[in-house]
C-alpha cells in the first residue's frame, strides 16, 4: 500500500522557523505531516488544535519517527522534514480495526495537492531567475555537511553533487556553485573564476574583478570579497538580511554580510551570457 507521489506531492523541505537552511517552516506540509504522525502515534489526536507552523512538537515526533524507520542515526535529533521522509511516508500504513490505512490520509493529500498548486512555476530556463534558483539550492544542500572537507588545491573539481562528499574552498565552492547551475537549468553560466571552467581560479584572481554592487540591497550569486576569502549570496536582501554560503572552514555554513572585521566590498558576477 502506498500513496502516489500525484496523491501526496513533495513541494519543499520544512523545518523550525529560523532554520539555517532557510526551510519553509509555515504551511499544508506541516499540517499533513501532523496528521499522519498523529495516526502513527507519535503525536496526540488534536485537529482542533493544529496550524501551520512546523514547531517544536511536530519537529520532536518527526525525529523520533525518523530514528524509528531508520532515515536518521538513533544519535540524531534532527526533525527537519525532507524528500526522502515524505517518500518513506507516502509508503506508510496504520492499523485501524481490520483496515490498513495511509498515513497520508485523503485530508493530508488534499493539503499537500494544494500546496503544490500554488507553488509558483519555475521560472523560464533563459531567465537568470533559474541560475539563482539552483545557486540557492546547491548552498541550501552543502550548508552543514560533514563529508565536506578544506582544501585549496587546483583544479576544483566540476561536476560535483552538494548533497554529497566534496573537496574545495570558499572560491572553489563559488565556482562549483556557478556550474551547478550551469548545469542544472542548461543555460551557459560564464564562470565565475573567468577561467573557461578550468577549475581554477580563486578569491583574489578574477573572482574580485566583477561590478561592484554599491545600492545594498543584494541577490543571490553576489560575492562578498574578505581580505582573502569570498562568500556567495543564497538569500537576496539587506545587508542585515540576506544570507551568504561561507566555506572558510569545515562545514560549508550560513553567514551574514559582516560576521568579519575584514570585509572589502561585494562584487555581481554575470549569471547567463551577455
């Protein structure tokens, strides 16, 4: 017994508010997520209760599910709710009387076919909007990865996956971010490095020499140059708001545009051909 992927659609990853992720931590997903917990057991029966904040007690009853069906380490306290959890669930059952019943019951996939309605479309694969789009997922996936390791070898190595092991550093992340999207939306994305996607390149060859941005208000594939050491822009914004991947040191991590005394300026490489 499962419910198909049309029936109870993935539409994005959830998580606490204030995640450094940048989760989504309000809507459909969190109240259908809650149901079928709740008819696993692992939360109370209370609809009555339920909004649509992803909190502390739906975060605490998906960890201890996760840990049971073996999709976290028994170590692990992470509640976060991703792809790989929302599939293992789609193929989950309670019992009730004589019946097996989806976990995803028909007012849980009415919530997440909702939901996916009225996710916006993607926007046109010619668009810079797409590179942006898969610069923000290649940081939201590399963010926290313990199988990520320092290095300042050339060349980087291309073609990588972020949600897996890697070898780079922070102007080497850059360049393997760029081709990521290059990658995944098709368009020629110039390298950011302007070494013709040799692999090297780093902070203070040619990776300083794009425009300068001097309105403050930044958008993803910016670059804040340091006194040796770059970070790229995943979240547009302020300069108090926007997020910025940093891979200075082990993990790959979220920053904000000053968390060092050593900032210079922020640079706008291009993100499709002129």
């Amino acid at each position: 017994m499962a419910v198909s992927e049309a029936d109870a659609p993935f539409v994005e990853p959830y998580a606490l508010a204030g995640n450094p992720r940048g989760f989504r931590s309000k809507g459909n997903t969190a109240l259908a997520v809650k149901r079928a917990l709740a008819h696993l057991g692992f939360l109370p029966w209370e609809p009555d209760k339920w909004d649509l904040m992803w909190n502390e007690k739906v975060n605490d009853a998906s960890a201890a599910w996760k840990r049971k069906r073996g999709i976290i380490p028994e170590s692990s306290s992470d509640g976060s709710w991703g792809e790989q959890a929302h599939t293992v669930m789609r193929q989950t059952w309670f019992q009730k009387g004589d019946d097996r019943l989806d976990a995803f019951d028909g007012e849980s996939q009415r919530l997440l076919k909702e939901e996916a309605r009225a996710k916006p479309k993607p926007p046109p694969p010619s668009s810079p909007d797409a590179v942006r789009a898969s610069l923000t997922e290649f940081a939201r996936k590399a963010i926290g990865r313990s199988d990520w390791r320092y290095s300042q070898n050339r060349a980087v190595k291309l073609g990588i996956d972020p949600a897996g092991p890697n070898t780079s550093d922070c102007s080497g992340t850059v360049i393997q971010a760029f081709d990521y999207a290059r990658r995944k939306t098709g368009i020629a994305v110039p390298d950011p490095a302007i070494q013709s996607w040799t692999g090297y390149g780093n902070t203070n060859y040619y990776q300083d020499d794009h425009p300068k941005v001097t309105s403050g208000q930044y958008l993803v594939g910016d670059l804040a140059h340091y006194n040796g050491h770059v970070t790229m822009c995943y979240q547009a914004g302020s300069a108090s708001s926007a997020l910025w991947l940093s891979f200075g040191s082990e993990p790959p991590s979220s920053r904000k545009l000053n968390y060092r005394s050593d900032f210079r300026f922020v640079v706008r490489p291009p993100l499709v051909p002129k």
